[in-house]
C-alpha cells in the first residue's frame, strides 16, 4: 500500500510523516509487514483485540460487508495467536521506523 503513491509524491510524503510521527509516543508501536511475506497471518482481513476493565478478552473481525464481536474464549484464543503471528512476520519497530524513513527520502 505504501508504495502505490495513491494521491501522488506529496501525498505519499505526507502520510509517511504522518506514520513516522505515530512512532514517537512511548505507548504506540508501528510495525510494516514486508511485502517477502506474501502470506501472513493478517491476510484473512482487520480484526481488533479488547480488554475490558474486568481483565476479559473480546476481538472483533471486519469483513467487507460485515463485522463480528467475538467473545467465546477458544474464537478469541485464536485471534490472539493470530496477532502474535502477525507480530513475529512483520519488521520490529525500529526497522519499521526506519524502512519509513528511507522511503520518505527517497520521494
């Protein structure tokens, strides 16, 4: 996605500043999945994991006409192994930061 410059350079600039910026608080991790990953754990589309206040987990899956809460434990386990698989494919934090950088120079 990054690479299609939708909207042109400038618009292509602005959002890997935009990015870049979202790095900098000390509670936010920004991580790119490398496109030699032409399978990964995320494929199957967006989803979202919840605490509540009561320390109980919740995930919710997107679909492109629909989107599911899901709170059986056994759904939710697995949506949490997704996340770590996700998480172990795509480049660390500071090499995502990084691989930023180098394409925003490079406009």
């Amino acid at each position: 996605m990054l690479l299609r410059h939708t909207g042109g350079e400038e618009v292509t600039r602005e959002l890997l500043g935009h990015l870049l910026a979202c790095t900098e608080p000390w509670n936010v991790e920004l991580q790119i999945m490398p496109q030699r990953q032409p399978y990964h754990a995320g494929t199957d589309g967006p989803m979202q994991l919840l605490e509540t206040p009561e320390r109980q987990w919740v995930g919710y899956a997107e679909g492109q006409k629909t989107g599911q809460l899901v709170s059986g434990r056994e759904a939710v386990s697995v949506m949490q192994m997704r996340y770590a698989k996700m998480r172990s494919q795509a480049l660390s934090p500071a090499d995502s930061a990084e691989l930023l950088q180098r394409m925003r120079g490079a406009l």
